[in-house]
C-alpha cells in the first residue's frame, strides 16, 4: 500500500484547490462555455448604461515608441493580431499532429474533412457573393467560410459517448482546415500594401527557425523570441501577422528526440543509485536527475508539448478575451434586415451544410474518402449544420473586412447564423441520438 502511495507525487493543500481547476482546464467542452459567457457578457455591456466606457476601452492605444520609430495599436489591435496568433498557432500544431502522429496520417481518411473544409468554404462564399453582388461589402466573402472549433466541439460534449466518436475527430479535423484556410485568406485577401524588405525579414526570419531545429536547437524561449520578431516584420510588411502562428505551427518538427528505451535507459541509471540524501551540490547523481527531468520532457514531440502547454490559455485566455472585444454589438443601431446581416446569416446557416454534405458526398461517391465506421449520414447532417457556427474566425476576418458603418451589421448577422446553425444542429443530434425517445435500451 506504501508503495502504491509513494508512486505518486505528495498531496499538498494548494492541490485541493489546483488539481481540480486542472481538470476543469482539460475539459474542452467547458473552453466553449466559457467563450459563450463572454459574449453574452459583450452583448449585454454593449447594451448598457456602460456602452460607451466599455467600447472606447477597446479602442485604447496601446504601444511603445522608440525615437522616430513607433509601434502603437488599439487594444482591440493587439489582441486580434498579436494574441489571435497563439490561437492559429495552436491550431496548426494539432493539424500537423493529426496529419503526422494521428488519425489524419491515412489520405482517404484525411480526404473526407479536407473535401469537407473545401465545400464548406467555396459554397458559403459564393452564396454570400450572390446576396451581395454589386453591392458594397461584396469583398468580405471570407467572413462565412470558417468554423468555430471551441463551439462545435462544446455543442458535441452535451451529447457524450451518444454519439459516435468519428463525427467529433472529422468535425475538429474539418474545422481546423477550416481556420487554416480561412486565415490564408486572410493574408492573400485582407492584407495591406506589401512591403517587400520588412516580407524579405519575415521570411529570413524563418529561415532561421528552420536552421536552428536543423542544429537541434530545443530551448522553447528562443523560437517564442525569433517567432515574435517574425511577427513584428509580417505586421510591418502588410501580410496579415497571424499568419506568422500558422507557419511556425507547421514548421514545429513531431520527431521525439529521447525515445523509450533510451528514456528508460536513463532513468535506470538514476533508480540505481542508493537510496539517501545524495541529490545536491554538483555531483554525478545531481547530473544524471537532471538530465534524467530533461529526457522525461524530450519523450514527448515538439508539437505535443507545445501544444499541451498553450491549448489551456488559448481555450480560457485568448478566445473569452477576444469574444469579450468583439461581441460587442449596438442593437438598437443595427437595421436587422440590411443585406450584410442577410448574406452573413444565409452563407452560415445554408451554405455551410450544403457545402459541407455535397463535397462529402462527392468524396465518398468517388471513392476518395470514406465514411469512418459508426458516422452516418444522419450524423453527417447535424455535423454540417453545426459548421455554420463561424463565430470566432467570422468575427476575426468581418474586422478586417468591413468599415465602422458596417461592422455592427456584420456581427449581428454572425451572431444570429451561428445561433440558429447550433440550434439547426443540436436538435438534429437530440433526435439521432435517441435523447428524445428516452434512455437507450442495454437489452438486447
């Protein structure tokens, strides 16, 4: 029995209180909870007697100045293009994880979403294109083609192990094409005019990420250095700066570089050591325990540990805060039958499944992709209302693409299509799912 409570670490008092924030943390259901609070909490203060305060706050100028050099933004800036950039990052870390380490390493598995994420983009476009032709606002296409990942996957964790399992891995594997599309638009589409030197920089500074990982450079802190100084010279140069985390996300290697038999070799020769007081001063044993804590943390790829480490603050930091300066909508404003609102609302809640579904269809008739075992076309469908939930990245891409006059009329119609999109969508799982009907039968 001691041993069994010796393998584990010593319980303190803070762990009553940290280990259970933990596992809320691990809980990706609950990241999309907590982004629904915020922007219920923007709206409402959007609608206040404190609207005014909470909107100028937002547009705060934030920076720094050096000489004739001067870096100012709003804070609204800052955190569209500066912290959004650890959410595209993490993003393109799991995509590079599924499509080298998971489910995604099998092409015609692969297929499937990736067909998927190419209707579910195309189709909305177009029919936000055909609304809006002629008419001003025609250029923000993109606003409709995205799908927000936190949402889907907490609308998905109401239902549990009702559903099959395979419509969560191609829902998340579709939106995370999805958003990785998305802000490659972002940075052909909505960017400014390109300035080639500061560009020139950007791309050396890749260059030397890739020299170093090439060296077997792995001190994390030095790539978060050069990966900040790659952003600086994308946002100096009119390329969208967010597109500096979807590249340094792809570049991050998956080879693990201590691999079991060597990690247990190591530990080994520390568990030979007598039992006693003998870890401090600079001694061999100290030596081989720290080297034996560095081999523990190089048995888990790049890609898994970065991700591991910034999936919590993007899913509880950086998207509640970006809902938080986004969500904010003056209703009272907005013309709720305006043709922006209209063509938003119509790409998300009909393009998006009919995307969706034909391309799939197609996939599968064609023989390109396959369905997973268990997901079936009922499945299928729910899946595809629920891409219409563009939320996040439609707000992201609706801020670069419309003017003031416009933007509020643009949320609405994002806020109203993913609404409907969820409802559309988590109704049609109550009823496959048999909730409806009462709890499923064991018996056989």
């Amino acid at each position: 029995m001691d041993n069994q409570r010796d393998a584990h670490l010593p319980q303190e008092i803070a762990d009553y209180v940290t280990k259970p924030i933990g596992r809320f943390l691990k809980v990706e259901a609950a990241a999309g909870g907590l982004l629904f609070v915020s922007a219920v909490m923007a709206l409402i203060l959007a609608n206040s007697a404190w609207s005014i305060g909470f909107l100028a706050f937002w547009e705060m100028p934030v920076g720094f100045r050096i000489g004739p050099l001067e870096f100012v933004r709003s804070l609204r800036h800052w955190i569209n293009d500066g912290l959004m950039t650890f959410f595209f990052f993490v993003i393109s870390l799991e995509l590079k994880r599924e499509l080298v380490l998971g489910e995604l390493r099998n092409v015609r598995a692969a297929a499937l979403p990736l067909a998927a994420a190419v209707g579910g983009m195309l189709i909305p476009a177009s029919v936000y294109l055909l609304v809006m032709f002629g008419k001003p606002g025609a250029h923000a296409w993109g606003t409709v083609m995205a799908t927000d990942t936190a949402f889907v996957i907490g609308c998905l964790a109401i239902f549990g192990s009702r559903i099959p399992s395979p419509l969560r891995l191609f829902l998340l594997s579709l939106a995370i094409f999805d958003d990785v599309g998305a802000i490659l638009v972002v940075a052909i589409g909505y960017g400014g005019p390109l300035d080639w030197t500061a560009a020139g920089f950007g791309v050396f500074g890749l260059v030397v990420v890739a020299v170093f990982a090439g060296l077997g450079v792995r001190n994390i802190p030095i790539y978060f250095l050069l990966g900040g100084l790659v952003w600086l010279c994308l946002d100096a140069s009119g390329i969208h700066p967010t597109i500096a985390g979807v590249m340094l996300g792809l570049m991050t290697p998956t080879r693990v570089w201590v691999n079991d038999l060597r990690l247990r070799a190591i530990l080994g020769r520390v568990l030979a050591y007598p039992e006693g007081d003998h870890w401090s001063g600079d001694t061999a044993v100290r030596r081989d325990l720290r080297q034996a804590g560095k081999a523990v943390d190089e048995s888990l790829s790049p890609v898994e540990r970065l991700e591991m480490m910034l999936h919590p603050w993007v899913g509880f930091a950086v998207m509640p805060i970006f809902a938080l300066a986004n969500t904010g909508v003056l209703i009272t404003n907005v013309d709720f039958g305006n043709e922006i609102s209209i063509a938003i609302f119509v790409g998300l809640v009909f393009g998006k499944p009919i995307g969706v579904l034909g391309f799939s269809w197609v996939a599968v008739r064609l023989g390109w992709a396959v369905l997973s075992p268990g997901l079936t076309w009922s499945f299928m469908v729910a899946g595809a209302f629920l891409t219409g939930i563009g939320f996040t990245m439609s707000l992201f891409i609706a801020d670069l693409a419309f003017d003031a006059a416009s933007l509020d009329e643009a949320k609405l119609g994002i806020l109203a299509g993913s609404c409907i999109s969820a409802l559309v969508g988590i109704s049609v799982l109550f009823r496959q799912s048999g909730i409806w009907l009462g709890p499923r039968s064991t018996k056989k």
